[in-house]
C-alpha cells in the first residue's frame, strides 16, 4: 500500500536494533484519514469472506480494528493483556511472549464473544515475531472460530513471525512488508 | 442519549459492589455501529469548540476515540499506562489512582504530540471516580493545551469524579448518567 509506505519512509524513526517508531501516525497518535485507507484496503482484501467478527489486542491495534469494523458492519472484539493468575473460567486464555520486554503475559476474551461459526479478521498494527498474532490465532481455534485471516498494518519480513504463520496456513496481509532497515534505509518488498 | 440508555437497561450486567459491565457492546466487544452514534453525539456536543485533538487512555477509550474523530477530522491520541520508573524526559507523566485495582500507575503521553495550541476533546468510555480522567487534564495543562472538554460515554453520576471534575471548572457531558443501580435497577438522571 503506497500511502502507507509513503507515510513510514516521511514520519517513520528508525533506532538501532531495528526499532521502527511510528507513533506520529499510527500508534501513539493515530490519523484517523489513515487508519480508513488501511480499513479499506483491509476490506478489499477480504470482502469475500463472510468476515462476522474482528479481532485485535490492546492498546494499539484497536482503532485500526475499529475503522476497519466499519467497512465489514461487525463487531470489534479486542483481546486483553494480564497477568493475573487466577482467570475467570470464561474465558480462553492464552500465552504471548513479547520480545520486546523479554516478558510472558496472558492473554484473555470472553468465550461469550467467540463461538463456534464465527469467521474472524485478525488486525494489529505491526508483525514482526508474531507471537501475539499467534496467540490471537490459538484463542480463535480454541473458540472453534474460523480465521478468515490476518491484516497487519506493517510486517518486519525479516523477523519471523508472518513466515511462520503463512507455513501454519494462515492468511495474513500486511500492507507494507519491510524488508530490511539496514543503515537507516527502509526498504519494502 | 436515549439509543445508549436503551442498550444499557438490555445488555448491561449488574454486578454487587455498583459494577456495571457493558463488555458486550462498548470495552471488550465493541459494537462499531453504537461507537458511530456515540461518535456523532460527541460532535454535535463539541462541533463549536475548534477542536484539533482527541485524547483517550488504553484501552477502552480508543475505539470510541477513533470512531469520533471522523466527525472532528482530527487526530487521536491515547495516554498510555505505565508501571516503568524511567520514563524518558519526552513525556509528560500524571499519576493516577486506580479505585478497581486498589494501584497507582503513571499515565504517560509524548511531548511532540500535546502543545499549547492545541484544543483537546478528551474521550472515554466511564466515569466513576475521575481518576483516569482528571490524569488526562492534568497531561493536557501540563501541556499547556486547552481542555474543551470531556466526552463519556457512561457516567456513573452517584460517584463523585463528574461533580468534581465541573466544580474544577471542566466540562464533561456524559451521553448515559446513572443515578442509581440499586436492586438490580438502574435509573438515568
């Protein structure tokens, strides 16, 4: 998506260890013209999939996932990050590694709002080791939920979270694809 | 706003201790139609105010953040929690009381993105106690920013956060105020 690969090479940072920061635009402060060119491109990626529920995790893939919502006329449906031992047995619960922090943490929905019959677009913001999506992934299937696929905003092809999902046979898209941010240069796919 | 109140009295839940869980329709589940309707009431409360700026704290206020900012053309921002005690020199850092947790945590936002200019509608989905929101005052003052106001979706009006927030000279409208819930009934203002 030219706009979006537009936007990260003009407001973009780049910090050493392949930090990519773009929370001028995407999630700290958000444009909101943005997210609905996202939200549809989304949509025309996968306006063929009976897409009846969409899911994202806190903080930041949740306004995409809301714009986005609105191109499919379902409900967002956002996973939740904890780190309380003792998870009401509502609930699918699942592990996340981050990366970023070298933690573990839980993440949890409601089994009211994933079912069974439900056919679910996974959004969130970036994918670069994929173990959130992952974990969004194995809620869905512990629901039993189909998952139409995912829609990333900005995958880090150089890590290996969307080679690892694509082998699991999941669908994702990720509008733009980074492959390398050697010496300060973006390069996309 | 009859449509809201409506929602409430159908798919709220009642819990002992005042708790009203409303994650069927506006912070777990989010129903983007609803978000649209609240987005739009926001607007016609604030169309007058020049408002540049939406600011919100993770996670639930960012769905209806973003729904609403559609009618401003504006940006969002959302302050973000934080237990971390080194935080950067860039932010400005409020602390805030949490009443269900029983914690303190610091809220956080980027300097880049709040300056005195700016005009700040602030945007959440509860009002209880105000803790949250008199942090997200705080960050804008700190800031220099002006405060139009704030836009809840549901005030819970038998605790004291509104009335002290309007004493303190802010304007809050809240789309649902509860006066009451108790036997199991909830009665709007």
């Amino acid at each position: 998506m030219v706009l979006l690969e537009e936007r990260i090479r003009k407001d973009g940072k780049l910090f050493p260890g392949d930090i990519l920061k773009v929370d001028s635009f995407l999630n700290h402060q958000m444009d909101i013209d943005l997210l609905n060119e996202i939200g549809k491109e989304f949509h025309r990626l996968y306006k063929d999939c009976e897409v009846n529920k969409i899911l994202t995790i806190e903080a930041s893939g949740i306004g995409i996932a809301c714009i986005t919502a609105q191109y499919f006329h379902c409900p967002v449906l956002f996973a939740k990050k904890t780190k309380t031992k003792n998870i009401a047995a509502a609930v699918y619960k699942t592990e996340v590694k981050s990366y970023t922090h070298g933690t573990t943490y839980d993440v949890i929905v409601s089994k009211e709002f994933l079912k069974k019959g439900d056919c679910v677009l996974i959004i969130d913001d970036f994918l670069a080791e994929g173990n959130a999506l992952a974990g969004l992934v194995d809620l869905c299937r512990q629901a039993g939920a189909e998952v139409a696929g995912c829609g990333i905003a900005i995958e880090k092809a150089f890590q290996p979270g969307g080679a690892r999902l694509r082998d699991a046979g999941v669908r994702v898209e990720s509008l733009a694809m980074i492959d390398s941010m050697d010496g300060g240069e973006i390069k996309f796919r």
